[in-house]
C-alpha cells in the first residue's frame, strides 16, 4: 500500500524559505508523475507544482512560478518542492499527490492523482 508523507513545513516571515518533502514508502514512484497541491482556509485546493517521471518536465501555477521549485530524487523515492520568496498569500496546507498514470504528461487536475499525502502546515506571516 503506497503511502505519501510530506514534511518541511513550518512558520516563516515573508521572503524566507521553506523545502518541502514528500517520502513515498510501499510503491516505487519512478513511473509515476508527481505534484504539489495547497489548500488555504476556505479555499479549494489548488495546483501548485507537477513534474514528469524523469524530471524532464515541469510545470508551475502562475503564482509560484519563479519561487518554487519541484524536483524529484528516484533513489530516495522522493519528491520535494523548494519554495523562495515565500508571500503570505502561500500560506496552506501542502499536499503532494501521485499521478494515476504512468508516462510523461504533466498533470494540473486535482482528478489526475490517486494518492495523496496528509498535508503540511506552511504559514507565512508579514
């Protein structure tokens, strides 16, 4: 049974900061493409990261782009997302996911992913 466990979050001040991990223990994740979502109170959650089996290929929400940064470690069955410049407008609950498929694509849609991590805390203040 594959289970997702991210770590990393915390409480920073605006432009700190923060790498996220998510350990993946049950099931090799190296066909898989892998993402970040976040959650805010009172909000849907929505995409942040996604990147492809072999890392060749990413993708970033609009409003992380250019401060976050997911990568992926096959050894370590791991996949993290550096995130600079943090705003408090990125505070959330974190949460990475696994792609139902296998292959190459980068996938956006939260209905793209079958298995999802508890979530960590990240809050940014001002």
């Amino acid at each position: 049974q594959l289970q997702l466990v991210e770590s990393g979050g915390g409480a920073v001040q605006a432009g700190d900061s923060l790498r996220l991990s998510c350990v993946a223990s049950g099931r090799a994740l190296h066909v898989h493409s892998m993402g970040w979502f976040r959650q805010a109170p009172g909000k849907e959650r929505e995409f942040v990261a996604s990147i492809n089996w072999n890392g060749a290929s990413t993708a970033y929400a609009d409003s992380v782009k250019g401060r976050f940064t997911i990568s992926r470690d096959h050894a370590k069955n791991t996949v993290y997302l550096q995130m600079n410049s943090l705003k408090p407008e990125d505070t959330a609950v974190y949460y990475c996911a696994k792609s139902r498929t296998y292959g190459n694509d980068i996938y956006r849609a939260i209905g793209d992913y079958d298995a999802w991590g508890q979530g960590t805390q990240v809050t940014v203040s001002s």
